[in-house]
C-alpha cells in the first residue's frame, strides 16, 4: 500500500512538473514572438549596411541587450554576428540559474566542428533560455532580432550596466567603424566576399576557410576565446 501510494505521489508529481514546463516553455515562445512583433513594427535602421533596430543596446562583442522589465533583458547576437558565424548546428547558452560576466564567454555557437564563443553584454543572473534554440538553432539565423533570442538575464544594476552599452549615434558611429576596419581585414583574408554596394554576405562563414574565419571571430567577437573543435 505505501509502496503504492509513493508511485502515485511520483507519478502526480512528474506530471505537474511536465504541465509547468510546457507552460514556460509557452510563455517564453509568446514573449519571444512580442518581440519579434515589437522590433520589426519599428522603421528599419540599417547602419552600414547592417540592421541595427534602435530600441537595443550594444555590446561590442556584437551582442544586444532589450530592457523588459527594472531588472530584466533579453539578449541576442546582432547582424554583424549573425552574418559573420552563419547557420550555426547548435547553441549552448547557459543554464536558468547561472550567472554571466560582462565580457565573458557566455554563448557557444558550433557550426561544421568550429567553436564560437561569444561574450555576455552584462553580468547578471540567467533566469530562462530559449526553448527553440534546442531543436531549431538556426532560428538565431533566421530572425536574431526577435524569435532567435538567446537569453533572458536579471540584474539588480541593469540600469547602471545598459548605460556602458552603446545605443542611438554611438552605436550607429560604431558599427561604421566596425565595418570599415573588417572590410579591410575581409579583403585581405579572401580578396572579396562582399556583395554590391559593400554588404557583407549573409552567411560569411560558408565563404571562408576555417582559419581566415577563425581569425576574424577572434577579432570582431570573441577576442581570445575562440576554440576549434570536432
């Protein structure tokens, strides 16, 4: 009889918590489709040939912060970096529960055995992932500014740590100069993988050997944390 009453208690148990998990995992997909609405009913804002929507912030480890709440974001990769590693395999983002350090490595992306790691745009607590990116990486290809979001982050300094990001003229200034200086490094590694008008491809990656790719990562994104692997 007890023996029967604790699988019962087990089994009430399990289900519960798998009812709780389908209802966060459909309260982060609804969030990440509100965003997505949100920053595509904005007007366009491409900066040198990149879009740049002008309700984030900017880490220049190409990453974007978006303030939902006092003390909580979503973060994501910008098109710089969408471009620059491509179709990605898989995505590791960290645990619920973990904490990220400003300019550490926080996100891995793999493609074809190749290891990027890109940094944390701020220091704080991860409180959800993205459900989709499991069973569908490449939504952080197809739509890195809403859908593809990588995280959601709590930080009692949010406020503080958005004001060291850049945003408005400052981002727009900065991303001129980020193109021009890797126009200038991609020319060198490939002769020319730039499409008309100076755009740079949408998935770089496939165009260049892994070592050339490799050092521009280093470079743009992720100085000193990039990894190769099988």
């Amino acid at each position: 009889m007890v023996i029967l009453l604790v699988a019962i208690t087990f089994a009430i148990v399990v289900t519960i918590d798998a009812v709780l998990e389908r209802r966060r995992r459909q309260v982060l997909a609804h969030e990440g489709e509100a965003l997505h609405t949100r920053l595509r009913e904005a007007e366009p804002n491409f900066v040198a040939g990149y879009d740049m929507p002008p309700d984030l912030h900017y880490h220049k480890g190409h990453m974007w912060v978006h303030w939902v709440a006092p003390d909580q974001a979503f973060v994501g990769l910008d098109d710089f970096a969408r471009r620059l590693v491509g179709h990605p395999d898989k995505i590791a983002v960290p645990h619920a529960g973990s904490w990220t350090d400003q300019g550490e490595a926080a996100v891995e992306v793999v493609r074809k055995g190749q290891h990027t790691r890109l940094q944390a745009p701020i220091s704080g607590e991860v409180i959800a992932r993205n459900p989709a990116l499991s069973g569908d990486p490449d939504t952080v290809h197809r739509d890195n500014y809403g859908r593809g979001w990588l995280y959601k982050i709590r930080s009692h300094r949010l406020a503080e740590q958005l004001n060291g990001l850049l945003d408005g003229s400052l981002a727009d200034r900065w991303m001129e100069d980020t193109r021009d200086r890797f126009h200038h490094q991609l020319v060198m590694a490939s002769g020319s993988v730039i499409q008309d008008g100076g755009t740079t491809v949408e998935d770089l990656a496939e165009q260049l050997e892994p070592e050339a790719l490799a050092a521009l990562i280093d470079e743009f994104l992720s100085p000193n944390t990039h990894s190769t692997g099988a």
